[in-house]
C-alpha cells in the first residue's frame, strides 16, 4: 500500500491518457456525477422493499450501447492507452468489487463545504463494509474525478493507509478510463460517461462478467455492463441525524458476502433484485 500521498499522486500514468480526448477534457465539478432524480431513502426492510419495487420499474440499459461500434472502439482505445496501477497484490481466485466513490461512500457534496471532518463525511460504516468485503473480494475504486482529487479524498477518508492490513484497494481508476458513450433508442441519440468494465478486463483477464461487481449510484454508469451492476442510494447530507442512520453499506455488504459465499457465476444473478435476496438470506440465517 502506498503510504505517501505525493508518491501516489506521482504515480499512475493513467492520467497520460488524458491527451487526445476531448470529450473528457473538461475539468468536472467535485459533485459533477451527483444526480438528484437517483434520490432514494434509507429506512426500515418496508422502506426496503418499496426501493426495491421502485427501483425494478427504472427500464434496463438497452444493448444499444454495448453494441454500438464507436463505444467497442472507445473501450479498445482506453484500454490499450492507459497503464493501471495495482496499489495492493490481486489475489488469486477472488471476485473483483468496483465500487464508486461520491455518493456511495462519501458524502462530496459535504466534503466539498469543508465544514465536517473528512471522516464524517464518509458514509456511515465505511470502515466496517471495507473489512468485511475485503475477506472475499479485491477492491477497485472508480470514480468520475480526476486522480489526484480521488487519491486525496480517499487518504482524507483513511481508506488508503498504510496500517490497514484488513482492507487495501487494489486498484483506481478515474474519469480518464471513462468515455461518452453512445447508443441510439427508440430513434433518438442519447449519450453519457459509462464506467466500461471492459477496460479492467482488459487488463486483468482473471476478472470478467462471472466474478465481477460493479456498485454505483449512478444507473447510467451500468450503460455498458447492466448486468454487473448494483444500484444503491445516493448519500446525502453528511453531519444530519437522517444521514447518519443510513445503512445503505452494511445491507450491500451482507448481500456481497452472501453472493461471493453462494454463487461461483455472477452471471447468474440479477442484483436488481439485491435488497430482496438479502432479505431472504438473513431471514433463513
Ligand atoms: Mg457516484
């Protein structure tokens, strides 16, 4: 694990990839990935269920993207372009968790005011989501910032140090690996930043649609890979008595850890329907 923030901030040539793509030259915003219409509730399993029921009506990403040539380019581009970084060693046989960064487990929008503490800014049970998913999978975290501000706010979280021996991200990637993805639905021309997981398995082959989990509150983000991705709430609102009774990490955590324990193929499974099946699994424990 690195254990200088300049050493890290030198780091990666990912950002070498920058050049020769305009479309994601535009410096975003700290909060620029938030997105208000994604807004959800946290609450007891009835609120739980209503999300869930709530969430299975948003339509599926169409293969529109996926198939679309200039987006299979994009995707080869990216992936022979950039170098990534492995932080910490992959491990041999373990599923891969891309995990975002602002507002699934950190509050940017909070962070940014500079008015709490980093660390209370973090979504409650960070800490303990990390340890308890580290035991199965590795860690990649992916986020539409640049790498300097990712790396920074993670060390401001303290999820990148150099005691932790019970959690480590593997790896980062920031927006550079990301891309304007196109697609054409129902006639018209729709287009949006997609995290292509294809990228990563380029990279590292041993991870593929079969072991690897992609969690976001951003549903656009899934446009390339649908069927590895898991929708969570947004977290908002950092320093309130409503924020901190979020337990939005802990259900996914419970859910990762029953899937990685329950099914050697996540292609079978349909994370849409997450809340329920960690439900079902704590009701039968
Ligand atoms: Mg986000």
């Amino acid at each position: 694990m690195p254990t200088d923030l300049n050493d890290v901030l030198d780091g990666p040539s990912v950002l070498s990839a920058a050049e020769g793509y305009k479309a994601m030259e535009d410096d975003r915003d700290w909060v620029d990935d938030y997105d208000d219409s994604e807004e959800g509730e946290d609450g007891d399993d009835f609120v739980d269920a209503f999300l869930e029921e709530e969430m299975n009506l948003a339509a599926e990403p169409a293969d529109a993207f996926a198939n679309d040539p200039y987006n299979v380019r994009m995707i080869k581009e990216i992936s022979e372009r950039i170098s990534i970084e492995v932080m910490h060693p992959l491990r041999d046989g373990k599923p891969l968790l891309v995990l975002d960064v602002d507002q699934t487990i950190v509050d940017a929008r909070a962070l940014k005011r500079g008015e709490l503490l980093p660390q209370q800014c973090a979504r409650p049970g960070l800490v303990e989501f990390l340890k308890q998913v580290y035991a199965y999978y590795d860690i990649c975290v992916w986020s539409q910032r640049h790498w300097n501000r990712l790396v920074t706010k993670l060390f401001e979280l303290e999820v990148l140090e150099a005691s932790a021996d019970d959690w480590a991200i593997s790896f980062a990637l920031d927006k550079h690996a990301m891309f304007q993805a196109r697609a054409t639905e129902d006639g018209r021309q729709t287009k949006h930043l997609v995290k292509a997981l294809q990228i990563i398995w380029n990279h590292f082959p041993q991870y593929g649609p079969h072991n690897t989990i992609h969690i976001d509150d951003l549903r656009r983000n899934f446009a390339m890979n649908p069927r590895q991705g898991l929708h969570i709430t947004p977290f908002k609102n950092a320093g309130t008595p409503e924020a901190a009774e979020d337990r939005e990490l802990e259900r996914v955590g419970q859910y990762l850890v029953h899937i990685a324990q329950t099914c050697d193929d996540f292609r079978k499974l349909s994370h849409k329907h997450w809340r329920r099946a960690r439900r079902e699994a704590r009701n039968q424990t």
